[in-house]
C-alpha cells in the first residue's frame, strides 16, 4: 500500500517482492513467455532443492544443446530446436521434478517412466537421487535429434 510515508514501488519491485504461486501439485505459477528469463523465473520459483535440481538440469540441457530455444507454456519450462519443435519438458511434483522426454521411445535406452501418451517417457528424479549426468545428457542428445512436439 501506498501513502504519504512510503515510497510507491515500480512494477519490476513488485515483481521482484512478489513470492511464487505454487499450483496444488507444487508446480510453480509462471507466465507463459517465449526465451531464457521464463525458464529462470521457473527455477528460482521451484521450492526447496528442486530449485537445484532445476538448474542442473538446465545447465546440462544448455550444455549438449548450445542452440535450444526455451520457452514457459502451461507452467510447464519447454525445451526445443527452433524449426523442429519441443522434445524435452520438466514439470515440478510435491516430491519430485519430472523430465518429460516427448519422444522419449525413440530413445536408446528408454527412460523409465512410462506415459499414457505413446511417444513420451518420463525421468522422475527425488531430492534424495543421484542424476546420471552422463545418462541424462546422452537422451537430451539423442533427443534433440527427433522430431519435435508442436505444442
């Protein structure tokens, strides 16, 4: 509130101040928008360790990918080839981050969790777990070779 006493705060102050909404699976609240700051916003908004596990994911996604597009939709952080569409998407559970590889199938060797779409596997990851790097890198590679989901 504002009055004679304070000073008025700029809408990025407000952002800035401003504590995520988590939805009532633990998923932040983002605004869908198209590039890196979305995607950052979403991390920073993921509670507790997931945050971690977030940015070491999009580290290694950057890192095998230098040229993936990234974009927040259905507060959901999508990750894509310009032209080709989105192959990977995380998703922020109460007690995991899920990585969604959306043509996870095709991938050798197939990521464990299944999907009751056809294409999609899932790679559910616990705070407690230890990430494959090398594993999790391999599938992003193999990944963003397919054809990607129009989403």
């Amino acid at each position: 509130m504002t009055n004679k006493f304070t000073k008025p705060k700029t809408a990025e102050e407000q952002t800035a101040m401003a504590k995520p909404v988590l939805l009532s699976s633990g998923n932040p609240q983002i605004p869908k928008g198209y590039g890196e700051a979305p995607v950052e916003a979403y991390i920073t908004a993921m509670p507790g360790w997931k945050s971690d596990v977030g940015r070491c994911l999009d580290a290694l996604i950057v890192k095998t990918v230098p040229d993936v597009c990234k974009a927040v939709k259905w507060n959901t952080p999508l990750y894509g080839i310009e032209g080709q569409g989105w192959f990977l998407s995380l998703y922020c559970y109460r007690k995991y981050v899920n990585v969604a590889f959306l043509r996870g199938m095709s991938l050798t060797p197939v990521p464990p969790g299944a999907s009751k779409t056809q294409h999609t596997r899932y790679l559910n990851i616990y705070e407690n777990d230890q990430l494959d790097e090398a594993q999790f890198i391999d599938w992003v590679g193999q990944a963003s070779q397919l054809p990607g989901e129009k989403l």
